[in-house]
C-alpha cells in the first residue's frame, strides 16, 4: 500500500506534512491499492492518473485560471452583445418587409405579418405597385414606464420615408424583441399595414389586387374597425367577379401606412356598371310584362308601364294596343335599396312606344304613348333576378 495526497492523488512518502506534487496539507494515511484491475493495462492506469493529478499546483495558478474563465465568459457575453446590436438591428425586419413587397412576393410577406387580408393566396402577384424609394432615417426606443431608468430596447421605432404612386410618405414602424435571451432578433409589430374602406352599399364583395375582400355601406365617422388592413402600395380595385348585378371598371387607390397616423383611413368607392347578361334578363322581363299589357282592352291598364287617363277618351271602348317599339334600360345601383326594396334601379335609357285604337260613339281614335320602366330588380335566394315595376317586393315573393 502506497501513500498518496487526498488532493491530487500524488504519490508521497509517510512523513511528510504537505504534498510536494500540489502543496496541500496530508492530513493523515490514505491507503488505496495502486494495482491495476483485472484486464486493465498498466500504462493506462498510469495514463489515467496522470490526467487526474492535473490541476493548478499553486494560488498563483488558481488565480491566472479563475481570470482566464472570467474573460471566457465576459468574451461571450461581449460577442453576443454584438451580434445582438449590429447583426439584429431594428431596421433589419423594415428592410426586410419593403424588400418582399417591391418582389410582390405574398408567401414571404405573410410569414413576416401574417393575419393581412390581401395577404391571403397569392394576394401581391397582380393588381398592385408596391411602393419605392425606401430611406431609413431616425430610430428610437421605447418610452420606460420609469423616467429614472434607461429606454426599454425591447421595443424601436424605425422612421421610414417612401413613396406610394409618386406621394412622398413618412412614417414610424414599430418592432419588437424578446426582452432576453442569448439570441433576440427583431420582428415588425405596428404601423407596416394602412386601412382601407371598399365602399358599396348594394354590392357585398370587391377584389383588392388579388384578394377578395367585403366592402361597406359607408366610411365610419370615427375608427377603423371594419377597414381592410393593407401594406402600403398601389392597389386596383374592382367588384367581385361572381355578383349577378354588376361588373365595375378598374379603380386605383394609394394606400399609406405607418405607426403615426393609424386612422387615416383611405376610402374608394366601386365604380359600378350593370352586367350585360343582368340587363338582359331583366329586358326579358319587362318585355313579357309589356306584351301581356298590349292585350288588354283598358287605355290604362293597371300595373302597366304605359298608359293612356286623358278626358278626350272617356267613354272609350274597343281599344287595342300595338307596341310599335320596346324601350331600351340599364340598371344603376339602388339610390335606396330600403324604399326600393332591390338592390338595383331600372332606368329608361330609349322610351319603346305604344298605340291604341279605340272607338268613342261614332269616332274612332288613336293615341300614342311613350314606354318608359322604372323599378327596381331584387336578387332571390337562388341568385335569379326579379324585376318590380313599383318599387314592391310583393310583386317578387311569388317568385321565390
């Protein structure tokens, strides 16, 4: 059996006090069996033991260690600290999103702002300029909820300059970090989307670039709760393309965006025009009308879009009508679909004309009479239309 010191498994003699191999104090007889297990070679034992007496032999050493591990660990902090500051800046996620937008490229936008409406399917690819130009100019922190202490660098405002179908803009995007951790890159959280109301009250959806989107009656005096979100750009807008009433011509409408000014909303209003297979149906319809009209006997036919009440034929008998020429209609959006009960006006472009004959004693009389249809047309629950020549959505409840 061998003596060895408790601290560094040096071999040492059995008078000795202290440990000529580490300096440490042997405070008594340590007996351990130094013979190598069964099986095990005795150079790796001593290889073995070699590696476990090393460590510092002196307080210098301890000391010149303890400052290496020290520098270590404030090395690591200062590399992360810099990687933070200069890879992770805040204007990294901005130039980020203006980049993906000038590439019309909706996948990549998405994943940087989800929850965007226009940003659904392949909203960017058509219909839409994104804007140009972008500056970069002052960023600063957030306010502290403690003036004492220092701005919280968890939340930057980036102040961005661009321009959106040739109007200079200036704004402030927000971004957001984790307030720690070993990596904290930045991500956009406000003021990269502006608002925009799709106004039209009779019809229910429009295309925004590719996207379809609901539109509204009117443009709220104050907030922007039924607003569709949109980045910044040059959007075209027109109606969906499945209503049954109306087609629309193209609208373009600049969108801005930017923390500042939220509320500012931009409005457009559907530029609408009748749908060519629409008017035909409802043509078809009056047409009926009028012709079952033409077969009565009466020179003012009751719920006829033609007539004749003068004093000179008062008395009248064997009256029979000829239409010697059908008007010509379109339909506009209703001017209010509450009284009118549809959601779009018939309005007489070419009066047709009628006339009668008739008989008054012994003369015998003709009169001439312009056709001009008003009314309104009411879309059913199959999506066929109904034509209501006064304005009565009685005349359309038989249909349905």
């Amino acid at each position: 059996m061998t003596r060895v010191c408790p601290a560094c498994s040096a071999p040492v003699d059995d008078v000795s006090r202290f440990c000529r191999a580490c300096g440490g104090v042997l405070p008594e007889l340590v007996d351990i069996d130094l013979s190598p297990p069964a099986g095990v070679p005795l150079q790796k034992v001593r290889r073995l033991a070699s590696l476990a007496r090393w460590r510092p032999r002196t307080r210098r050493a301890r000391l010149v260690l303890a400052a290496v591990i020290v520098a270590v660990v404030l090395g690591t902090g200062a590399v992360l600290w810099t990687g933070q500051e200069v890879v992770y800046t805040p204007d990294a996620p901005v130039r980020a999103w203006f980049d993906v937008l000038a590439r019309r490229d909706t996948a990549a936008a998405r994943d940087l702002a989800g929850g965007v409406a226009v940003l659904a399917d392949d909203g960017l690819a058509s219909g839409y300029e994104p804007p140009t130009g972008l500056q970069i100019g002052e960023i600063t922190y957030g306010t502290p909820t403690d003036v004492m202490r220092r701005p919280n660098k968890s939340i930057a405002y980036v102040t961005v300059r661009y321009q959106v179908g040739g109007q200079q803009v200036e704004g402030s995007i927000e971004v957001v970090r984790e307030k720690s951790g070993p990596v904290r890159p930045w991500s956009l959280s406000d003021g990269i989307t502006g608002p925009l109301y799709v106004v039209s009250p009779v019809v229910e959806q429009a295309r925004v670039a590719g996207t379809t989107v609901h539109t509204v009656d009117q443009v709220r005096a104050s907030g922007t709760s039924d607003a569709v979100w949109v980045p910044p750009g040059v959007y075209t807008v027109t109606a969906a393309a499945d209503d049954p009433l109306f087609d629309s011509r193209p609208v373009t409408v600049p969108v801005l965006a930017g923390h500042q000014h939220p509320d500012k909303a931009t409005s457009v209003n559907l530029a609408l025009t009748a749908r060519p297979d629409a008017v035909a149906v409802i043509n078809k319809q009056i047409k009926a009308v009028i012709d079952d009209c033409a077969k009565r006997d009466d020179l003012n036919p009751i719920g006829c879009p033609f007539g004749y009440s003068g004093l000179d034929t008062i008395g009248a008998s064997g009256v029979h009508w000829k239409i010697t020429k059908y008007p010509q209609i379109t339909l506009t959006p209703a001017e209010n679909q509450y009284v009118s009960g549809g959601l779009a006006d018939v309005v007489t472009v070419t009066p047709g004309q009628a006339s009668a004959t008739f008989e008054r004693g012994r003369e015998s009389g003709t009169r001439t009479v312009d056709i001009s249809p008003g009314g309104a047309v009411r879309v059913l629950a199959d999506l066929s239309l109904c034509w209501n020549q006064n304005s009565s959505a009685l005349a359309c409840a038989d249909m349905e």
